[in-house]
C-alpha cells in the first residue's frame, strides 16, 4: 500500500502540470522513488493510473461535498461556499487539480470529479426555487452552469499559477467575492414571513 501511495501522489502532481498526454510513466516512477515493475504491478496501464487519481480527487472533492452540504446556510449560500471550498481544494490538493484537469482531457471516462459535485448543486438550486430563493426569471440550470464555469475556471488559473504556489485561501476568496457579485442578481429579496 506504501508503493501505490507513493505512486499515486507522484502521479497527480504529474498530470496536474503536464496532462495525460505530457505524463511520462518514467517521470511518475523517478518521482515517487519506484521501478516501473512496480508501478505496473499497481497499476497495468497508464488509462488505469489516470483513473485511480480520478477516483482519488473525486473521493475529496465528495468528502468537500458532503461536508459542506450539510451546512444550515440556505441552498443558494451553499451552493456559492460549496463552489468556492472545491476551489480552494483545488489549490491545495494537486489529486484533485490532476483528477479536473484529467477530466477535461479524457472526458467523464477518467472518472469525471464534476458528476461528484454537479448533482448535489443541481439538487440545491432546485431547493432555491421551491423556496424562491431564486430571483424570477432565473433559471436554476443556468446558475447550476455558473458554478461549473467558475470552479472549471478556478482550475485553469490555479493550472496557471502551479508554480507560484496558489494559496487556496485566496483562490476561495476570489470565488466568493464573484459569488457575492452575482448574488445580487440571482439572489431574490427576503419574503416577508
């Protein structure tokens, strides 16, 4: 179990900076120290490592959601912090950056971190409508698609940054000064009870 550890934080920082196509499986086992027989007694393929870090980041990023989800903020507020503690995640977590950038490359077939995060957002916007949290006219996919372009935005500036060394306490702040701005126009006013 060391090995595959070893193999697999090796990995994500891997495809994190260089994509699948850039990851070399030599630079994986010089990274983390491994033969390349034991690299692919872990792992048989190089498809199977990308989608064991996949899986990986999706666990986080699930850990983030179920965490957070269970918060007493309001669906439209959760959804906004849900969205910005997945980029400050982001930020920190190379699993979870290698496990997004992954999923834009390959598509959901390496495991697609957003199915983790997108249907729980998509469940509380629908909660914000019921309870017309939502201004009129505002559609609830449409806010479900803002979160998505912004957390995948998050991805590609913290891709940009790797090597300043991104603070995820600042990415997250960022998101939430965006979410702020936006809640004034999807936000609708208080209903008086």
């Amino acid at each position: 179990m060391l090995t595959r550890g070893r193999l697999l934080r090796a990995a994500a920082g891997e495809f994190a900076l260089h994509g699948y196509a850039g990851t070399s499986l030599q630079e994986v086992c010089g990274s983390a120290g491994v033969s390349m027989g034991a690299l692919t007694f872990h792992f048989s393929t190089k498809r199977a490592l990308a989608e064991a870090i996949a899986e990986s980041g999706a666990a986080e990023v699930r850990d983030t959601v179920e965490r957070v989800t269970t918060d007493e903020a309001g669906p439209l507020l959760t959804v906004a912090r849900l969205t910005c503690d997945i980029a400050g995640l982001l930020a920190v977590s190379p699993v979870v950056r290698a496990a997004a950038r992954l999923e834009k490359e390959l598509g959901s077939a390496a495991g697609g971190w957003c199915a983790v995060w997108r249907p729980p957002v998509e469940e509380l916007l629908d909660q914000a409508r019921a309870l017309k949290e939502l201004t009129a006219g505002v559609e609830a996919e449409s806010v479900v698609q803002l979160a998505e372009r912004l957390l995948f935005g998050a991805a590609v500036v913290v891709d940009s940054e790797a090597g300043a060394g991104t603070d995820a306490r600042a990415e997250s702040e960022r998101l939430a000064r965006i979410w702020s701005a936006v809640m004034h126009g999807v936000r609708a006013p208080a209903q008086p009870d």
